[in-house]
C-alpha cells in the first residue's frame, strides 16, 4: 500500500515521474528541477542523520568536560554546535521534504538553511585546529576569516539558492579547502593525516551528492560519508587537542 501512496504522492507528480528500481529509485531530474526521492530514499534521508543527532550533542559535551581553560571551552561549544545544527537541520529538512512538501515556502527556507549550515559547519569544524594550536600571524587571520566566508556563503545562497549548482559546490569546495592551506602550514603537524583522511572521505561523498536518480539512495549515501568524515574529524580533534598528553600515554 505504501508504495503505491510513493507513486501517487505530490513529489512524484509534481516533477512527473517515472517509478522505476521498484522504489528504490527515481528517474533523475530535468536540469532546473531538483530530485524527487522515493518514499524508501526520503526514509534512508531522515535517518542517516536523525541517529547523530543524540551522538553529536554527547560528542559536544564530552569536549566541553575535557577543555582546561575557557577559550577550549568555548571552541567546544562552538564546533559542538556545528556538528549538532548539521545533523538537526539537515534531518528537519529532509523529514519536511518528506512529509509536508505541500508547504512549499518552509521547504524552501529548510532546503536553504540545510545549505547554509554546510557552511557553518566547515567553519566549526576548523575552528578547534585554528583556535587551539599555535599559527603564524599571517595564517592566524584564519581563524576569523572561515566565518567571513561562512558568511559570505549565506549570503550566496539567500540570492542565488539552487540557481548555480556547480558554483555552488565549487564554493562548498573552496570553502572545505582553502582553510586547509593554513593548518597544514603548523609547526604541529599531529592530527593532520586524520584531518586529510576526513577530508578525502567528503570529496569521495561529493560522488553520491551528485548521483541522485543514478545510483539508489544516493542521497543517504552521500549522508553516511559526511557522517564519517565527521566522526574521522571529530577522533582527531578529541584526541589531539582535548584529550590530556597524560592519557594519551596511558594509550
Ligand atoms: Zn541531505
């Protein structure tokens, strides 16, 4: 019964679909016209990122436990919060994308800010490597200079949102790599190969981000890799930035 409900539901005849891969996959979308998931790929969607959403919060306060003075405590909260608001928003919106696309105003303003964290997210999750370790006064600049272009990112996307996807992911890119350039640049290179690894792991994402209506749950897939690449950071930054020098020789 449910798989019919996917075939007559408004997503499907609203980009006049063809149901094929016996649910598991639509027919890949028309230039100007975003993807519409089966009810099995808007279901794998929600939860690839609803069941981080409890891990991310615990992952935050396990940092904040661990920080000795107030500026790893607010860099804690800071990156925590990034993690948290990627998981939240991307699973609100994917769960409104589902069950309520006939609200299309606040699934546009979903789908907006589902790409608007992405950037905020980059600038969190750099900002423990920025903010805690030592940086030269050039690469220093940096540490505001993410946000700036976090900024600049939301303002791109309030303007010109789904108009220019390539520039769109080549901001994505610029963003998730340019700050790179500075924490390879440290005179503490601990942490770098699992900051690389996360890394490689996103740009492996960007494969199944771009393979909707290609490959089946191509979306949630692209979720799982962003999942990793973030759990592989977030090793990185616990262990080689919060975590005491006294424990990790008791390892
Ligand atoms: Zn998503």
């Amino acid at each position: 019964m449910k798989r019919a409900n996917s075939f007559h539901s408004p997503d499907a005849q609203r980009g006049k679909l063809k149901h094929t891969g016996k649910g598991f996959m639509n027919t890949r979308a028309s230039a100007n016209c975003r993807y519409q998931p089966t009810c099995y790929e808007h279901a794998a969607n929600c939860y690839t990122h609803a069941l981080l959403i409890v891990p991310a919060f615990g992952g935050m306060a396990l940092l904040h436990r661990l920080s000795d003075t107030s500026w790893e405590r607010v860099t804690a909260v800071v990156y925590g919060l990034g993690l948290c608001a990627l998981f939240l928003v991307s699973t609100v919106f994917h769960i409104i994308t589902w069950k309520k696309s006939h609200m299309r105003s606040v699934e546009h303003c979903f789908h907006m800010c589902d790409r608007v964290v992405i950037y905020f997210f980059i600038a969190a999750s750099y900002s423990p490597w920025l903010n805690l370790r030592e940086l030269g006064p050039l690469a220093a600049h940096m540490r505001w200079f993410v946000w700036l272009m976090a900024a600049a990112g939301t303002i791109y996307v309030f303007n010109y949102h789904e108009k220019y996807k390539l520039v769109e992911l080549a901001f994505y890119l610029t963003m998730g790599f340019f700050p790179a350039s500075v924490v390879a640049s440290m005179s503490n290179t601990e942490g770098l190969q699992e900051l690389a690894c996360g890394g490689l792991i996103y740009v492996l994402g960007v494969f199944f981000f771009k393979s909707d209506g290609i490959i089946p749950f191509a979306h949630a897939i692209w979720h799982v890799f962003v999942a990793l690449a973030a759990a592989v950071h977030y090793y990185a930054i616990w262990k080689y930035l919060y975590k005491s020098p006294d424990a990790l020789l008791e390892t």
